[in-house]
C-alpha cells in the first residue's frame, strides 16, 4: 500500500469516527468530559445548550460529508453525490460555525481560549463562503483551495481531540493549561499544513474569486 493510500485511510478513518463521535452525547452521560469543566451557570444556560448541541451535531456532520469531497473517484463516478454532499457540508458549516462563535464567549480558561475558538469559527465559515462563491462562478481551481482551507479549519474538531490527552498522558499538564494551548493548537498548524498543500499542488492558482 503507497504511503498516500494509507495517509488517506488514516484521514477518513478520523474524520467518520470523530463525525460520529455527538451520537454519545445522546447515548451515554459526557457529563465527565469537556462538559465537567463548564461552570453551572453555564450549564444551566438553555441558550448555550442549544448552541452546543447545535455545533456538536453539525460539526460532525461537516467532518462526516467534507472528506469525501477530496475523493477524486467519487467525483468521477457520481459528480451529483459530490455536489449534494458538498452542499450538506456548507449547510452544516454555517450552522456549526456560528454556533462555535456563539459558545466561544463562554470557552473554559478565559479570554485566551474564548479569542482562539472565537477565530476559529469565523475563519471556517468565511473560507467556506468563499469556496461556495467560487463554486457558484465556476471557478474551481479557487473552490478546490478555498475548500482545503475550509477543512482544515473543520479537522480542528479531530486534532482537538489528540492534543488533549497527548498534553495530559505524555506533557502531564492541567486540563485549564492544556485547553488554553489547545484552543490554538487545534486549528493553526492545520491551517499551515493547508497552506503548504496548496503551495505545492496549486502553485499557479489565484486565490481571488474574480467575477
């Protein structure tokens, strides 16, 4: 098996179980979890619950419909589920993204935290309005880098969740410490790494969505 084949498993394989992983909220108590560091006030806040769920649920669902969309087969063999999947992905984007700007007001550790998740949130949901925009004008060179920019920032719910414990099994550090590290941690490297893919396999690609 080539090193991009198992890159690729590797990939999705993260990308399907953290998209299923809101489906234990409903099954199982996750009071003990990122939910066991929220303050009652917060907690109690029917607001804020909604929001939360909302992005948890969402938020899978774009990890779930967004790697398919980098399947060069699949949109070989059936460029309509590309395109319906691709707009479940957009849907799913705007109502996880403002949700996650929502909640990042209230994110465990403080301002740092609050600032990190806070541009998250708006970072994803413009880099997927723009990848719509391009793909409505039919310039698809830009949809395919503002899409890799787009997925990136939605892999942050995927490199979150291994940063965390690897922070706290190997650095041992305080989950408080650890949350305020993360909320950055999560999103910019992938951004970066996203940069670098772009850099290398669209060189020559404008980023600007001309009408």
């Amino acid at each position: 098996m080539k090193i991009s084949k198992i890159t690729w498993f590797i990939f999705a394989f993260f990308a399907i179980s953290i998209g299923i992983y809101p489906v234990l909220y409903a099954l199982v108590d996750m009071s003990q979890g990122l939910l066991g560091n929220k303050p009652p006030e917060v907690l109690s806040n029917s607001l804020w619950s909604l929001f939360f769920y909302l992005h948890i649920g969402f938020g899978g669902v774009s990890l779930l419909t967004g790697w398919s969309q980098f399947s060069k087969k699949i949109r070989a063999r059936n460029i309509q589920l590309h395109r319906t999947l691709g707009k479940i992905y957009m849907i799913a984007v705007l109502v996880s993204g403002i949700s996650s700007v929502f909640i990042a007001f209230y994110a465990t550790g403080g301002i740092g935290p609050s600032f990190g998740f806070g541009i998250l949130g708006v970072l994803w949901l413009l880099t997927s309005a723009i990848a719509y925009i391009a793909v409505r004008k039919k310039h698809i060179p830009q949809h395919k880098v503002w899409m890799i920019q787009s997925y990136a920032l939605t892999f942050a719910a995927v490199t979150l969740r291994l940063w965390l414990p690897f922070m706290g099994a190997v650095l041992h550090m305080e989950f408080i410490d650890s949350y305020r590290v993360v909320a950055w941690l999560c999103w910019v490297p992938n951004l970066l790494i996203a940069f670098a893919i772009i850099k290398i396999k669209y060189p020559k690609v404008s980023w600007f969505v001309l009408s």
